[in-house]
C-alpha cells in the first residue's frame, strides 16, 4: 500500500511539472533585441519548385502525371500472375470483371512509391457471407506467385460481419480499418492509397518497413500503418526483400458474383527522406 501511495505522488509530481518543463525545453530563443536581427525571407525556401501538374476533371480522374491503368478500353496494362500471359479477366462497358478461373492479374510496369487510385463494385446480386462475399483484393506490391505481397482487401463489408482484420479496406490481417466506409452492393467505391515500400539493404535486411495510408469512399481508414511484413492468410508476417513490384488484383476463390473494376491510376512518387 505504501509502494503505491509512493508512486501516486510521483506520478503527481511528473504530471504536475511535465507540460512546464517542456514548455521550458522549447520556449522561444532570445527576442530579436541585439543583432544580427532575424528577417522572414531567412526561412523561406524557393528551390526545388514543385512541379506543376494538372488535376483531373473531378478528383477521381487521373492527374497529368498519372500512368493510368485501366481507363476502361483494354487491359494492356496487364498480364496474368501465373504465366505473365496476357491477362485473362473480361472488359466490357468501359468496366473490367474479374475472371475467377483465370487468377490474379498484375501489372506489367513495377512500382516502389506510388500514390493508387482504383474503383471497385460487388455486384448487387452477390451471393454469400463473411469473407465468401465480393472477396477481391489489391496487392499494394506483388512479390511472387498467387498471393504473395501487401494485400489491401476488398470485401462486401456492408452489412457482412467477418474478422475485423479482413474486412474491407484491411491491410489484411495485420490492421483493420479504422471505420467502415462500406457502400451497399451494387454501388461503385474507391480506394486511395499512399504506398511507402519497405527498405532493405545489400545483403537483405529490412532498414525500413513498409507503410500505408489509405482512404475508402474518401473516408481515411489507414493512417500512416507500419505493416510488419507480407500479408499472410496463415502464419506470422515475415519480410521479403524487393526493389520494384507489380501492383497485383486478386481473383479470390469463393463463388460468389465476381468484382469489377474501373478507372485505376498510379503515380510514382519519390523515396521517403
Ligand atoms: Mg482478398
């Protein structure tokens, strides 16, 4: 009892002297009373000038620095994981479906840091529950066959309970999102992604891992997550070391109606500092 009485007046005592002598640690410097005086353009920057870039007709529409990735015409942008073959998921009305039996599609172009833009709708016939309903997913980078990567699961999350680190807009199984944004079937939603690639050095060590923000609907549901390595469906993550990825869209293996897709656009952005 003593002990704790103790330590109730120590914990007083930092609480009491805490925001005080922080205060102290980060008051201002000396007031510009004796020269050199300081003037406001010593803390200007001017150089490097952003580069100009033209925003999109609407937000969702892809800025003059984009590559686009699926615009609604074709999948050129594409090829299928297994083989590298072109890939096999159906495009039609300016929507791409996926083609279950033809398996994940990726990129051909390899991403590090990117800003993503994509659109995805379950169909508003869906059938099933839990993660057997409009299972889909973006792998933020594809490290190998099947799936292998950092997923960003896509789930009819409306009215569908499942582990709550498998739900729509999960980094899945390692952070569930911070809301659900989820729309009902049928109605197209989008994801917007910040993706920082994890770092490793020369001989394969992790120097930095890889971190996600991401909005669902516009709704923010990661924020600045640090993933503790590839996304698993059983087992610890672990980390696999790459430089550049594809950005890969799953074709999950329930029966339910499958997902489509529409307007996919990435930009690179530079390393972190
Ligand atoms: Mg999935």
């Amino acid at each position: 009892m003593r002990r704790r009485i103790l330590f109730g007046l120590g914990a007083a005592a930092i609480l009491a002297s805490g925001p005080a002598s922080l205060l102290a640690q980060t008051a201002a410097p000396a007031p510009f009373s004796k020269p050199p005086y300081p003037k406001p353009q010593d803390t200007e920057v001017w150089t490097p000038v952003p580069p100009v870039v033209t925003p999109g007709a609407v937000d969702a529409a892809p800025p003059s620095d984009a590559v686009v990735l699926f615009d609604g015409s074709n999948l050129d942008q594409w090829v299928n994981t297994r083989d590298k073959a072109p890939a096999g998921w159906t495009v039609g009305g300016g929507v791409l479906t996926v083609a279950k039996a033809a398996g994940n599609i990726e990129t051909k172009r390899k991403f590090r840091n990117y800003q993503l833009h994509l659109e995805w709708r379950v169909p508003a016939d869906v059938t099933g529950s839990g993660q057997s309903r409009g299972n889909s997913g973006v792998f933020l980078a594809s490290t190998g066959a099947g799936d292998a990567g950092y997923e960003l699961q896509i789930l009819d999350s409306y009215n569908n309970p499942t582990y709550v680190n498998g739900q729509a807009a999960s980094l899945y199984k390692q952070a569930a999102p911070l809301v659900n944004a989820a729309r009902k079937p049928g109605d197209w939603q989008s994801y917007d992604v910040v993706w920082t690639a994890p770092v490793f050095a020369a001989d394969g060590k992790l120097t930095a891992p890889a971190r996600v923000t991401a909005f669902h609907n516009g709704v923010l549901v990661q924020n600045d997550v640090v993933l503790t390595g590839e996304t698993l469906y059983i087992g610890k993550p672990f980390y696999r070391p790459y430089t550049t990825a594809p950005i890969k869209l799953q074709a999950h293996g329930d029966p339910s109606p499958p997902l489509s897709f529409r307007n996919i656009w990435v930009r690179d952005l530079p390393a972190a500092p």
